[in-house]
C-alpha cells in the first residue's frame, strides 16, 4: 500500500471532488432521463415542439457532462483508494456498528459499480460500437442511472455531515516533498482535463467548435448533403425499395385512406423549416429541411390539432422501425414529411423519397424512408 500511499488525499479534497462529480451526475441523470421520456413516453410526460433546439441542448449537456465525468470519476477513485483496497472482510461486514456504517459501505460499492457501468456504456454508446455490450444499451443505461443516482443520494445523505466539516475546516499544510503536485494542483489538473475532454468531443454538437473537437466520434459537417447519417439505406437493407418508383405513402385516418406518390407530394404546398437533427449519441446538425407540413395530411384523412401520427418505415427489424409523433408536434407547421435537403432532393440516406423531420425530437425518432402515417387519437 505504501506504493499508492499520497500525502494529496484528504478528506476534504475527497469532499471537493465528490461535490464535482455529484453536480455531474445529477445534470445527466436529469437530461438522461428527459431524453429516455421522449423516447418511450410515461402517460403523463410531455415534451414542447418549441424551441426546436431544446432537445439538441439538453442531450448535447448529457453526453458532455458524462464524458466530463470520467477525469472526475477516476480522481475520485484515486482519491479513495485505500480505503476501498482495505474494505472490512465478509465476516466484519456483519459487526457493522450501525444499520447507517451498513448502508454506507453497501451504496459505496453500488454506486462505483453503477458509475462505471454509465460511463463504459454511454463512451461504447458514442461510438456505436455495440458489438461490445452484447446487450440492448438503452435499457441497461437507463434503470443503471437510476441505481447510480439511488446510491448516490444514500451516500450523500449518510457523508453529508463529513462533507460539511471537511469543507468548512482550515485547511492544513501538507507534509510533502519540496517538489510535487499541490492539493490545488490536483484539482486543477482534474478540471483541466475535464475541460480538454470537454473542448475535444462538444463540436459533435456546437458546430464552431467543430474544428478542434479531435475526440468527437462525428463531424457535423460530414456526411451525404453535408449531414451525417448513423444508418444508410444499405445497411437498413432498404435501398432497393426506397428507390422503387412504385412506392407510395400510405397516410390513413378517421375519415379516410389515401396513397400518394412522390410526385402526389411534390404538388402539394411546399414548407422550409430550418431544424437539427439531433441524436442521442451527442452530435446533432442544423439544415434546411423542405417538404409537407404533416399537419396538412393529418387534416387530408380527417384528423385535427389533437390527432396523433404514428409514422412507420420501409426498415424492418429495427427498435425504431416507426415512431409516434404527439399532437404537439403533430400540429407544429414545423413538423414535415421532407422531401428535399438543403434545396436538393433527400439523398436515399438521409430517407428518399420522404422521411419526418419534426422540432425539439431525438434523431431515432426523425424516421426515415417513410411507408405509412396512421393518424389517430392519442391513448
């Protein structure tokens, strides 16, 4: 141990980075879960369709801040090291002295459990590498939040009174060699690092920043139309039927059914929408999006402003095959069934002949290569 021993650790420097990291934890565990609700709505959640860059700004703060997380989460470890190598043996677990020394020891071990499952998965999330996990990443990630944030607000409240003295107490000197790393070094090492990582992957999603961000596994500014895609037509195994000049979009409803060609929705009025596609990895990217507002064919088929649109792609076998677009966004004019980016006609990647493009939604939901609107009233 005296190979990891450090005059640095202390319990107020252990205090300051927990406060750190607990601000950290609490922004994604908030903008997580408002990103996993409009995904997978509870009865009584409800998401705006105004500002249309609200979405963009609270998912782009959840994947910022988790990534931010991970410098704060490994100082934190270290910082608490030996105490976590020196944890009692099985048999004093039972000789606790109280039922609170119980539950701190065990939300100790569930929260460091619980934070690195978050960060390992949220990084292979980013990446897309899927392969990895061996497992369906959003279920995992979301009720592991909630463990996380449970063990979180159990240690807080069983360390509270620790965290108060250590952070009002003077703070002494420390025995150290004449050269070395501060206690104030440290954590401004730790920040520091934080903010490179920061810098280095947030121009996923703030374009200026696009240039410097090194780490970011997208470019905004690269991709077919100069808009990345996280799926093309060929690997959604659709690029043949999309391109069918046979195809029609299926659009029923209360009164009626009609099956229009792309020519059908060419001729009908035209709306410009400036919107983000903005998805759940932390990239998003503004465009001008051209195309039918969907409130016009919810009206075609007989439905009105509180009429709901399930929209349904040609892609099979996926967990976002179709989406349910709620009448907020329903009867935004702002909500389109596009036809065109940026003035020329969708790339088949980007959903030819038609995709949903709607404000303040996560890109897994902005469905593509569109077969069927059903609209509906709302469950």
């Amino acid at each position: 141990m005296k190979a990891f021993s450090s005059g640095l650790r202390s319990p107020r420097l252990t205090s300051q980075l927990g406060v750190w990291l607990g601000g950290m934890f609490g922004v994604c565990f908030v903008t997580g879960f408002i990103s996993h609700e409009i995904q997978h709505p509870a009865s009584w959640f409800w998401w705006p369709a105004r500002p249309v860059w609200l979405y963009r700004v609270t998912q782009g703060l959840h994947v910022a801040t988790g990534l931010a997380s991970i410098p704060l989460l490994g100082a934190k470890l270290w910082a608490v090291f030996p105490r976590l190598v020196n944890l009692p043996t099985v048999k004093k677990w039972t000789r606790v002295r109280d039922w609170a020394q119980l539950v701190e020891r065990v939300s100790v071990l569930v929260l460091i459990a619980a934070a690195l499952v978050q960060v390992v998965s949220g990084v292979l999330n980013i990446a897309r590498w899927y392969a990895a996990m061996g497992f369906f990443f959003t279920v995992l990630h979301y009720w592991t939040a909630w463990i996380a944030i449970g063990a979180l607000l159990v240690h807080v409240g069983v360390k509270l009174p620790v965290v108060r003295r250590a952070l009002s107490a003077p703070v002494r000197p420390l025995r150290k060699p004449p050269t070395g790393l501060t206690r104030r070094g440290l954590l401004g090492t730790v920040a520091a690092t934080s903010a490179v990582v920061t810098i280095a992957t947030v121009g996923e999603t703030v374009r200026p920043l696009a240039g410097v961000s090194v780490l970011g596994d997208r470019d905004p500014r690269v991709g077919p139309q100069g808009l990345p895609v996280n799926a093309s037509a060929l690997a959604a195994g659709v690029r043949t039927v999309a391109t069918d000049p046979g195809w029609r979009l299926e659009v029923s409803g209360p009164a009626r059914t009609v099956r229009l060609s792309l020519d059908d929705l060419a001729a009908m009025k035209q709306t410009t929408a400036t919107l983000p596609i903005a998805c759940v990895e932390g990239w998003s990217s503004s465009a001008d999006w051209t195309g039918v507002p969907l409130r016009d064919l919810v009206a075609m088929v007989g439905g009105d402003h509180g009429s709901q649109v399930t929209a349904v792609s040609l892609q099979r076998f996926s967990a976002y095959a179709s989406s349910v677009v709620a009448p907020p966004h329903a009867r935004d004019p702002h909500t389109l069934i596009a036809l065109r980016l940026r003035g020329e006609p969708l790339h088949v990647d980007h959903g030819y002949p038609c995709r949903l493009i709607a404000p303040d939604r996560p890109g897994v939901l902005q469905t593509k290569w569109l077969a069927q609107l059903i609209v509906g009233s709302p469950a």
